[in-house]
C-alpha cells in the first residue's frame, strides 16, 4: 500500500458569491480530484466552512452564477466517488451566542434556503455540522461530525471510515472553522455585523458590504473618503458593467444606509488585526482546554484567511495546529491528510502545487 498519496483533502473559506473568490482555481483543484489526479486512496473531502458566502449575496442569484454551477456539479460528480463533508463558517450561520446551542437550528434553517437547489444533492443533515474528530473508533480510523461539544462525548451524527490510514491509538485531529476561536466580546460586536448580513435578503445592502470588505478593507484603504457614486464607479470597472446598469441595481440603496455600512464596515476592519497564526493561540489554548479536546494533538482550521503551521505544546503534550488559509485574496491552499494521519499544508499556483 503506497503512503505518499493523500486520504483526505481539506479546504476552507471558499466564499463562492463574493469578489475576489477564485472560482477558477477552485474549478481546476476540483478536476484534479475528479480526474483522480490525486491518487484512488483519497476518500474525503471536508470544506471547513465559508463555502458560500451569505453575507454579500443571496441564494436566489448566487446559484445561477454560471462558475458557481460549474463548481456545484463537480462536486456532485465528486460526491459518487468519495465523501464530502461541509462545516458551516460565520458566513453562513450567525454565530452570536452560544453558537453550539443554537447550532443544530441555525443549520436546519440554512438547508431551507438550499433544499430545491443543487447544494441539497451535496449537502444533507448527516453531512454538514461544526467539528470533525479524526482518531481510532472501535479500532477503525474514522472521520466523526458532530453539531455541538456537547454530542462528542455521545454517538456523532455521521462516521466515516477512512482505509489506509493507520493511526495510533493517541492520535487525535479537530477540525472546525475557527470562528469558535474569537473571544466572545470580539464575537458579540463583529457577529452582530456578519448575523445582519447572513439575514439581509437586500441584494444592495450586500453588495455594498461585498465592496467594502473585499475592496476596501482587504486593501488596506481608508474607509472614510469612499462615496457612494465612487463605489459605484469601481464596481462598474470590477464587474465589466455600464455605468447606468450599475447605478439601476443601486436605485433603492439610500444614501443614509449607505453611511450605516460604512460604519459596520470600520468594525470589520478591526477584525484585521488577525494577521498570523498566534493571534488566536491564547483562544485556542483556552478552546482545548475543555476536557473533550483535552487529547487533540492536532488542530485544522480557517476562518482568518492566514494559512500557517504552529507546532507546539498544549494541554502538557506536542501539538500540530495547521491553518487551512483561504480561497480569497491570498494564493489558495489546502490541507493533505496522509498516511498515519500526517498534516501537509498546499499552496495552490495555478496548475502547480507546492
């Protein structure tokens, strides 16, 4: 049995339905898997979350974006050949409160927004949840999704079986977004910010928000100068539009609701103080200090768009903590789980991989 060909591949903040996605990137990653260009031992794919992006478009135009199609239908191809699993991010259910309480509702309500929609044939109940646990069950390498900390103490909602994989009994590998990761006042002023947007059905509000968040904050800008008619403008050039036809999908937008997500928008901003790895291993550590993660010896997951590996100790003994990076504004990257459940961070350049 070879080891150099990866089990389970993981991915992370794609944000199909915001600019600057690299759809395409995402479109040639997805042809490799389906050309089994990496290998017949790959068994999975997990998406930790930020897949789709609710904040800046809603589903009625986001699924007839013909890229977006594209992807949606590789991954049912992909699907009947091996698992795909979905964690949900902070773009696509608020994650103010207690997130793991209200989870399982928060994840009924997105399925409804999807259920006549291709993400129904890709993602179900049994396939979408907040925390992934790989590690020896019954003597059985297994992927193991749960909702909540309170259900991995109990029977998860879906197992996979994993061949090949051959871990040590000790072995233990969480995976979830990472949003879980903010600290809970961060959490209370920027979450109301992301819940409003995940709620709002105004295709201009979003847009508006889309702009500043990938525009101007992800730029580096200033947020205060930017005019309404000077985002317009830009957005015309961006989208490859006329003008007028911009200035007709921003006929309703009022000038004071223009001003309010201005303001969110310098909120968000703050939110970019999570430049590298270490802003959240204070976070992390506290996170697995609870006694169910008390064993995890190693960690994957995204959310703040910086991909890096930190190895070091946690809970009295060594930890690999791995972050998966993004599909937006930076080169994209991906985790490989090999053999003995080895962690190997991938940049993506084009058609070559590093």
């Amino acid at each position: 049995m070879g080891v150099t060909n990866p089990k389970i591949l993981v991915v992370s903040d794609n944000h199909l339905g915001s600019l600057d996605s690299e759809k395409d990137l995402f479109i040639q990653f997805l042809r490799k898997i389906n050309n089994g260009e990496f290998g017949n031992e790959l068994q999975a794919l997990i998406i930790l979350g930020d897949f789709i992006d609710l904040c800046t478009d809603i589903p009625e135009t986001l699924l007839k974006r013909e890229k977006i199609q594209e992807i949606l239908t590789l991954l049912i191809q992909i699907k009947n050949k091996l698992s795909i699993i979905l964690l949900l991010g902070n773009h696509e259910v608020p994650v103010t409160g207690d997130y793991d309480e209200k989870f399982q509702r928060r994840k009924e309500k997105f399925l409804i927004k999807f259920e006549n929609s291709n993400i129904s044939e890709l993602f179900d109940n049994g396939s979408i949840g907040q925390y992934i646990i790989l590690k020896k069950w019954n003597n059985e390498d297994m992927l193991l999704l749960y909702d909540s900390r309170n259900q991995i103490e109990k029977n998860p909602i879906n197992k996979v079986r994993i061949e090949g994989l051959d871990l040590d009994s000790n072995y233990m590998c969480l995976m979830t977004h990472g949003y879980q990761f903010e600290s809970d006042i961060y959490r209370f002023f920027v979450g109301q910010v992301w819940k409003s947007m995940i709620s709002s059905n105004n295709f201009e509000i979003k847009e508006t928000f889309d702009y500043f968040w990938n525009e101007i904050i992800k730029n580096g800008r200033k947020i205060k100068p930017i005019t309404f008619g000077q985002m317009k403008q830009e957005l015309a050039t961006l989208k490859n539009m006329p003008i007028e036809s911009i200035d007709a999908l921003f006929s309703e937008l009022t000038n004071l609701e223009f001003k309010l997500i201005k303001a969110n928008a310098r909120i968000m901003k703050k939110w970019e103080r999570a430049k590298k790895l270490d802003y959240y291993l204070e976070e992390i550590q506290e996170f697995l200090e609870d006694d169910i993660f008390s064993k995890v010896n190693h960690l994957i997951y995204g959310h703040s768009h910086n991909k890096g590996v930190y190895n070091g100790t946690i809970n009295g003994h060594p930890i690999e903590i791995v972050n998966d990076g993004s599909w937006q504004h930076i080169k994209p990257s991906y985790v490989e789980i090999h053999y003995k459940g080895i962690l190997n961070l991938r940049t993506v350049l084009s058609n070559v991989n590093s």
